[in-house]
C-alpha cells in the first residue's frame, strides 16, 4: 500500500462529521463575497449595458448621457482598457465588444454610486446596432455548418465493417438540452487597490488563478501584481469555473481608474442571461448487436451547442467522446464530435463536465434498443459491462470491473428488485390511466483533468508556535465540503486534534498557480498537497521528538496530539513539541505539492490513460406516470455508490444526494428556452427566472432515497484511499429517464420502444406516452430524441406517433 493512500487507526479522515462551515451556513454569519462591500469604504457599483440583439455590430456608443445621471461617476468601455481586452484563455472573448453575439451581450458597463444610479446610468447609455443573421438552435448551426474549434474523432477497430456484419442494427438520433446553473450565490467581485498598485480581487470563482490571469492581462500588468482570493462560493457547480473572469476584470479595471473598490453583483435575470450553462447536445448514431443482445459496434456524431465563444467547450466535448460507453464494452468504434457557434451564451463547464451528455446518447441507445432486441433493458445493460483488462475506446485498461458488478448485485438486493418488478408488473396491469417504471443504470466516470497539466497542486501549512495549524489549499469550496475533507486530512497527517487545525480563504498570494476547483479532483489533488506539507512538517519534529524521548525519529508517532515512541514509556504533548521545536529553530511551515502519477493522453489522436480512475455507481429508480397529464412521481430511488474509502461520509453522501437530484433535474425539468422567431425579440431568454425556470423542489425528491457507499473500495493511490465523489453521482439520474420510458412504455404493446426527449418535462413524457398507446410501428422503429411532439391540430383527431427519421437498418440479418 502506498504511503499517499495508507490510512492511520483512529484517523480523523473517515470520520462522519459536518461541513467545517455548517454552523455558520445555517445562522447566515458565513461571508461570501457580495457580503465584503458594506464593509469597504467608498464601494462603486457596476451595471451593465446589454444588448437587445442575439447577433449585431454596435455602431455607435454614446456614454454622455450617462455622466449627466446623479450619482453615475464613469463608464467603462474598450477605450479605457490599458492591456488586452479580452476575457476568455481563447482570445475570443473580448470584454467590451465591436460585435455583440448574444442577447444580453453587455456592450460597456456603467460605475455608480449606488446600484440603482447605476442602474439608471445604464439606461441612458445610447448604442446604435447594425443587426445581423443569428443562428440559435442545434439544428440551425449544423445546417449551416457553424462549428468552432476542433472536430476530434475517438476511433478503435472498424466501426463500419462491424455495423455491417451485425445481426441488428438501429440508428437515430439523439438530442439533449442544457441546464442553467442557478447557484444560490450570483456572480460577484469587489476589486480595490492597495497603496502600491497592487490590485486585490475578492472574487466568487473556482479558478482564482486564471482570474488572477485574465485580470493582469486585461489591465496589463503581471500576475504578481494582482491577487485573487475566494472566501467562499454559495455554489458554483462549474459555472464558475471560467464565466467570473470578466467580472472580476470589469471591477479591478474600474478601481484602477477611478482609484475607489469596484463592485460587480450580478442580479439573477443578468446571470441568467450573461452567463454559460450546461451545453446542450445532439448527436447521430448507428449501432449494431449481435443476437444475444452484445454491442458489436458503434458509429455517432456528437455536435455541442457552444454558443458565441469557445470557452470550455473542446475539453468537455473530448471528455463526453470518452464517457459516450459509459460501462459498457464497445469492440469496434468510432465517435466524432464538433462544437456549434450560436447566438447564445458561451455554454461551459457543468457537472460532468461532458460526461453526462455522452452517457445520455449510450443510455438512449439502450432502452430504445432493449425492446426491439427483446430483452429486458436492465439485463442488456448487464450483459454488456466491461470486464477487467478490456480497453476503453480511447485505450486506458479497465482494472475495476468487479466494483460496478459488486455495486450491481448490492443495488440488486438491497432494493428487492426482481420482487418490486414483478409488482409493477402488476400495477401496471391493473391501472388504466397510470403506469410505473423501475429501471436501473450503471455510472463509470473518469476522475481527472482532460489537461494532464491541470493535475497539480499545491497547499501551505502553518503550524504556529503554541501547536495551532493553519491549512492554505489551492482548492475553493462551493459547499461541497472540500474544506472539511482538508481538515480532516491535515489532522489526520500530522496526529493532532480537528479542533486545532483551521482553514485559511484561498487566495493566489499563498498558494500560486493552482488549477481550477473542478473535474471532481479537488479532495485528490488537494489533499494529497496538504499532506505533504504535513508530512514535511512531521518529518522534522520528529527529530526534534526523537532527541527529546532518545529515540530514533522514524519511532516517533503523534496521535490525538499525543507524542510517543517505541521503546520509552515517556510521552511528550503536542504543544510541548512545538514549543521546543520553535526554541531549536526549526521551520514549522511547509509548502506542499502534489501531481497525479500515471496519466498520460494525446489529445492529437484522442488516445491514452488520461484518468487516474474510474468512479462507479449504480441506482435504481421507480416512477409513477400519469396519463392524463404526463406528470410522474419518483416512489424510490436506491444507490450505491464507490467513493474509495471515504474522506468524510457525511459530505460524501450529501454529495450522492444533490448530486442525484441535480441530475435529476437535467433530465426531467429544467427546460431552457430561448425566443427563436424572427422578431425582435430573437435570441432572448424566455427562461430568465425563478418563475419560468422550474428547479427541482423538496416535492420533486424520491419518497424513498436510500443511499449506501460500496465496501471494501479502498484505491490505492489515492489521498488515503479515498475517490472523488463532486460529479459522478449527478449521472445515476439517467435512471430516473429510463424508468420514465419504461413507464410510457408499459402504456403501449410488449416490445414498444419509446423515444424519450430531454428534458423529459411532463409535455413530453404525456406525448412519449400518447406515442405508445397508439402502438408500435409496423417496422418498430427506433424514433429519435427531438423534442417533445407538438399535438395534433385537431383535438378530435386520433394521435398517433409522428413520423420519424430512424429506423431499424436490419432488424434480424441472417
């Protein structure tokens, strides 16, 4: 076992306690950074000018108006930027554009001393459009073949030669939304600077080094000039990982000319309608199977919805081509993707970062292939799973097969399952205007940054002369309990109690270059830093230890802030140990790094072993569907999930849970809609609120929610044999889809295959039903995902299912 991942007895990482900051989340006294303006002197407020055209050339911008409102002191245009104007790491982001390429572009930003005069000032602000052709949807983008980036193709074996060799083979079509982030916290900054120039951003972002970056760039200085520091997010989910870069620009550019700290808060229609979401997806498949229902080969295109900039969106449609198996072992194929430039916000990183879009199309694949096959959608999952020294499309080996068979199996007993479908059997036999659905999905989810530089990263420890330690981390926490699992780390390494071990804000000053909080790597990366910065620590008050008891170092143990050795009975305190260190000079503070060992990938031909590991997870979910209305209730959902050997259970679990209703969320209810008729409102965002918005409620959650952590998971070479947990338990979610199709599809005859869009919003599900009843085509087709089928013009009409372009190329070959 390595050292990295030996755990201690009685450690304190394992241990099932709070979020380090729950007292104070519950209580309102946690800061976040909106909450440091009314304690700075002087603040200015920043309003942004948007325009009201998705695509248009700004003409004419007249700023006097402006100045002539109380209370408004400067507007900030291209003209003031000393350095690049520019936002993005592409260079494709310009932070006040000539060109606007969304609705809601903010075209110049108006300094007040209020939000409201500021507010005022903006709508003074003149601005004369040219507007031109603005391309929206999916659909539009790909006929007029409006892509951006690179186009990669993940390819093994000879997809075209197995398809035509195949028993049965199905192609379709596939196309998924996106989701809006909605962070309880907005986006925020507060730039001040400091008497020598420096300027000092407080700034709500997973990524305080590139905004410390963009920032320096934009105002053209160097990095050691400008400091970047996260208290804390009220969320983040990957929409801070790049989107808080201009705002943080647009405030530290403010206070360096007017001298004054510079506030940005977005209010939740602005950050609805400036900021990126998850992209949304479409993808072409073809698919074969031989006759015992094995997948042979696979051919699909995935086109990503990036909107006007790049932004992340390469990585995450690389990381999608590599997750389109999800657990499942494909022999020949070949996957091409490419990202679509629309009028739109920069789509970004989300939540699986990818993943879930191309486990969507796999998942898809199956349960609209399962009843045409014959065969039970829970078991062609089954028989499908990767078995260890297999290779992925991409060629990193499987070594844990057995863990998702293991998590199967307990997912399997634990939730009754062959017992509970036989009773939906029978509920939905007896039930006329209701059905139910149980179906169970598999999770397999590499853990790493697609950029192997990005595994990285670095910590500093104090420990202070009377015993106290504070821990700085290059990590931002989002309330994912990241800090707790610090602590618990840092306690754990150097032998001491939680209660002396604290967290210090993140910021770039202490801990430079460090990657983004994202890829669910903070714990590993992170942690493994802390560590060893406390082992370095360790390292030399042992000596001192050693001198003190007349023993050699390496028999020096602390526990529970208890100092002994092997062969003495004399102990020393922790404290006391310090206290002697410090008065023998030696150093009680570390600087700690950690990089993930093993990775390697070639982005030029899309192969290699870019994960450290693979997570796993299983759930099983079992919904009611309503005829009448499409409505569906979640009756039970049960999960286990592989977190290795958990850091911290609680946070873990808590992570399991959010995770699966986010996931949820995606795939059910949350439906982005933009105005996409030629008027003037063309572009907009029809889903701009809370009120047109619909997130998932308490009365959205599962009856039933039984969550468990798969036993005996220990990873080896992990931070204390621990797994990440942030992302791959938003995609056991997919079960809750399926069960959804299977339930409209229990409305219709045996081997009805059901086309299910996503969302699966109640419309759309009361259709997919409608679809079903009315019978399986004669030549059981396979229909693509394309959104819900509008109704009939006739309400008296007989509905039908609509025409469709995917069918069955061959459904039994000889």
């Amino acid at each position: 076992m390595s050292r990295l991942s030996q755990r201690p007895d009685d450690a304190v990482v394992g241990q099932a306690l709070p979020h380090e900051s729950a007292e104070l989340h519950v209580t309102g006294r946690a800061l976040y950074t909106d909450d440091l303006h009314p304690r700075t002197k002087d603040v200015l407020h920043a309003w942004p000018v948007q325009a009201p055209h998705a695509h248009a050339l700004v003409t004419g911008l007249r700023v006097a108006p402006a100045l002539a409102v109380p209370g408004v002191v400067r507007v900030l245009t291209a003209e003031d930027v000393p350095g690049t104007n520019d936002a993005g790491i592409k260079g494709d982001e310009p932070l006040f554009p000539s060109e606007v390429c969304f609705h809601g572009h903010a075209v110049c930003w108006v300094l007040g001393e209020s939000a409201e005069a500021a507010r005022r000032g903006a709508l003074a602000v003149e601005v004369d459009y040219d507007v031109l052709p603005s391309t929206l949807t999916l659909t539009e983008a790909i006929a007029a073949e409006s892509f951006q980036g690179a186009q990669p193709t993940v390819q093994r074996g000879d997809a075209q030669a197995a398809l035509d060799g195949a028993a049965h083979v199905f192609h379709g079509e596939t196309e998924m939304a996106g989701q809006e982030h909605f962070y309880l916290e907005t986006h925020a900054s507060l730039a001040r600077v400091e008497d020598d120039g420096r300027v000092f951003v407080e700034s709500s972002t997973q990524h305080p080094t590139e905004t410390q970056e963009i920032v320096a760039h934009v105002l053209g200085l160097q990095s050691s000039e400008v400091t970047v520091q996260c208290l804390r997010m009220g969320g983040g989910f990957g929409g801070k990982e790049m989107q808080p870069h201009g705002f943080a620009a647009v405030a530290a550019l403010g206070a360096r000319l007017t001298g004054r700290p510079v506030r940005v808060r977005l209010n939740r229609t602005q950050d609805l309608t400036m900021s990126g979401k998850r992209h949304g997806f479409h993808a072409t498949w073809r698919v074969g199977f031989d006759d015992d229902g094995r997948l042979l080969a696979l051919e699909a295109t995935l086109t990503s919805d990036g909107g006007w900039s790049l932004d992340l969106s390469e990585p995450v449609l690389a990381r999608a081509l590599c997750h389109v198996d999800n657990a499942y072992w494909v022999p020949d194929i070949r996957v091409t993707g490419r990202v679509a430039r629309t009028h739109k916000t920069s789509q970004t990183a989300f939540r699986g970062f990818g993943g879930p879009q191309g486990m969507l199309v796999v998942e898809d694949i199956l349960g609209r292939c399962a009843p045409l096959l014959g065969i039970e959608p829970h078991e062609l999952r089954r028989r499908n799973f990767y078995a260890d020294g297999q290779t992925t499309h991409y060629g990193q080996v499987i070594t844990q097969a057995d863990r998702l068979e293991r998590a199967w199996e307990q997912v399997a007993v634990d939730a009754e399952l062959d017992r509970r479908r036989a009773e939906v059997a029978e509920f939905n036999a007896t039930h006329e205007h209701a059905r139910r659905g149980l179906a169970v999905t598999p999770v397999k989810f590499g853990i790493s940054f697609n950029l192997t530089a990005f595994n990285q990263a670095g910590a500093l420890v104090h420990v202070y002369k009377d015993g106290s330690v504070l821990v700085n981390h290059g990590g931002t926490e989002m309330g994912q309990g990241l800090h707790t699992k610090m602590l618990q780390v840092a306690a754990t390494t150097l032998g001491v109690p939680l209660r002396i071990v604290r967290l210090a804000p993140t910021r770039t000053d202490k801990v430079p270059n460090t990657s983004a909080t994202a890829a669910s790597s903070g714990a590993d990366l992170n942690g493994g830093a802390v560590k060893d910065a406390c082992e370095q620590i360790l390292g030399r008050l042992a000596v001192v230890a050693g001198e003190r008891l007349g023993v050699p170092a390496e028999d020096v143990s602390v526990v529970d802030g208890l100092v002994s050795a092997t062969g003495t009975d004399e102990t020393l305190t922790w404290a006391d140990l310090v206290h002697t260190a410090y008065f023998a000079r030696v150093q009680l503070s570390a600087a700690g790094y950690y990089r993930t060992e093993g990775l390697h990938w070639d982005s030029s031909v899309m192969q290699g072993s870019p994960f450290k590991y693979f997570a796993h997870g299983v759930a099983a979910t079992e919904v009611e569907v309503d005829a009448f209305t499409g409505m569906h209730r979640t009756l039970r959902v049960d999960i286990v999930h592989d977190v290795g050997d958990s850091l911290s259970p609680l946070v873990d679990i808590g992570q399991i849970e959010g995770g699966f209703v986010q996931g949820a969320g995606w795939l059910t209810l949350e439906d982005l809609r933009w105005d996409t008729g030629d008027g003037e409102q063309r572009g907009r965002l029809a889903t701009a609120s809370a009120s047109t918005y619909k997130l998932p409620s308490i009365a959205d959650l599962p009856e039933v929610l039984n969550v468990a952590l798969l036993a005996r998971a220990h990873e080896e070479g992990a931070v204390y044999g621990s797994k990440a947990v942030g992302e791959p338990p938003l995609m056991l979610a997919l079960s809750v889809r399926e069960a959804l199709r299977q339930a409209c599809a229990a409305f219709g005859p045996p081997g009805t295959s059901v086309d299910l869009p996503s969302p699966a919003t109640p419309e759309a599900v009361f259709w997919a039903l409608q679809g079903a009843r009315a019978g399986a085509e004669p030549d059981g087709e396979v229909a693509p995902g394309v959104g819900p089928t509008p109704p009939s013009p006739d309400p008296g009409a007989p509905v039908r299912r609509p025409e469709s372009e995917a069918a069955v190329d061959d459904l039994a070959k000889p």
